[in-house]
C-alpha cells in the first residue's frame, strides 16, 4: 500500500530569509570583491535575458551572469568564482516559521516528506536548511529547480519530487505559500494545501493519515 507523501515548499513557507536588498547590486559587489568588476551597464544587462530556455525551465543564475560577462568583453569568465559570488550575494539571515518543525516532523511521520522549492542559486537551498531549525535528515528527496531543471508551477517540477519520493504523485500533498507558483500542484495530479489557509501550526490536525484532509 502506498504510503501519503508530503511535499513542502522552502521560502515563505518553511524558513523566512531576510531582504538584501537588489541581488544585482549584491552580485556585482561580491563579484568585485573577488577582483571581477562588472561592466557599466551592468544593472540592465543583469535584467535582460541573456540565454535563451524553454518555458518553465530554469536557468542557473550563475549561468546567467556568465552569459553577461562574457558579452561584456568577450573573453570567458570564471565560473567557479561566478558561483561563489552569486551563492554569496544571498547571504541572508534565516528564520524557521512557527510550526514549521513539527509540521514536518509529524508528516514524516505519516509518510515520506520531501522539499520542492524554486531556486536558480546552487547550493542555496542546502545552506539555508543547515542554518534553519529545521532537520535536513527528515527530507527524503530535496528537489530545487536548479536541480530538477523546471520551475513551479511547471507539472515537471512537481513530477521530479514525485519521482525521488517514489510514489505517484495523485498521493502526495503539497504544501506551500505562493498560489501561482506552488498551486501548479494541482494540475499535476497533486494536493495542494497553502499556509495562509492552513498555518503550519495547524497542519498536521487538518492532513488525514491517507493524506486527505
């Protein structure tokens, strides 16, 4: 019999991060630090696509700033620097929401949980759940779109945490705060509970044991 799963969207949902303000200006400044000035039509060139994707995949912002740099001068930049710039630019403060450990820890409880979250910064993701209250060893599967290639609300996104909880995903529950990016859970096949109608104090008396609600 298959189990329930549960899947949990991270910012906004799981963990707050504080403002840092403009990631291009942020961006820029770590890239200068690291002795790679960014060119004087930086701001505009960060805000204009650069690399050309498929609806609802994602692009690696690192990707995307290498693609700016290199057009700024025509010799290739350095992508391991660019990585570390970029990662570093979104060194924010982290706070764990309330309810949010147990909300995971009881639906661990119930079935697999796995974390599904939008994010083009590698390692991003993985920074911010050591740094959060949260236990990294309660997540089955954590699936960013950096990772899996497909932003929310893109069915693939949901299809791939679906994949690594290895269960089909009529049986998963989705939980998370942005309706258009999160609820695309329910055109994949999924359920999909969002904390501004269900806080993640009260979630785990609102989920039924198969998954309902």
């Amino acid at each position: 019999m298959t189990r329930p799963a549960t899947s949990f969207d991270l910012f906004g949902t799981l963990v707050e991060v504080a403002d840092a303000g403009s990631p291009a200006e942020a961006i820029a400044a770590e890239l200068a630090e690291r002795g790679s000035p960014v060119p004087d039509d930086w701001e505009q060139q960060y805000r204009t696509p650069q690399v050309e994707t498929e609806h609802g995949a994602e692009l690696p912002l690192p990707e995307h700033v290498g693609a700016v740099l290199d057009t700024a001068d025509g010799s290739p930049p350095d992508r391991e620097l660019i990585q570390t710039a970029v990662l570093a630019a979104f060194d924010r403060p982290v706070r764990t929401r309330p309810g949010a450990v147990d909300a995971v820890a009881t639906m661990a409880d119930r079935g697999p949980v796995g974390l599904l979250s939008n994010c083009s910064v590698p390692g991003l993701v993985d920074r911010t759940l050591r740094r959060s209250e949260l236990d990294p060893d309660q997540f089955e599967a954590v699936v960013t779109s950096v990772g899996c290639g497909w932003r929310k609300p893109d069915r693939r996104a949901f299809e791939a945490v679906a994949s690594r909880l290895s269960v089909p995903i009529r049986y998963i529950t989705h939980v998370g705060d942005n309706p258009e990016t999160d609820g695309g859970a329910v055109e994949a096949g999924a359920k999909i509970i969002l904390v501004d109608d269900v806080p993640l104090t009260e979630l785990p008396a609102r989920v039924k044991p198969d998954g309902g609600e």
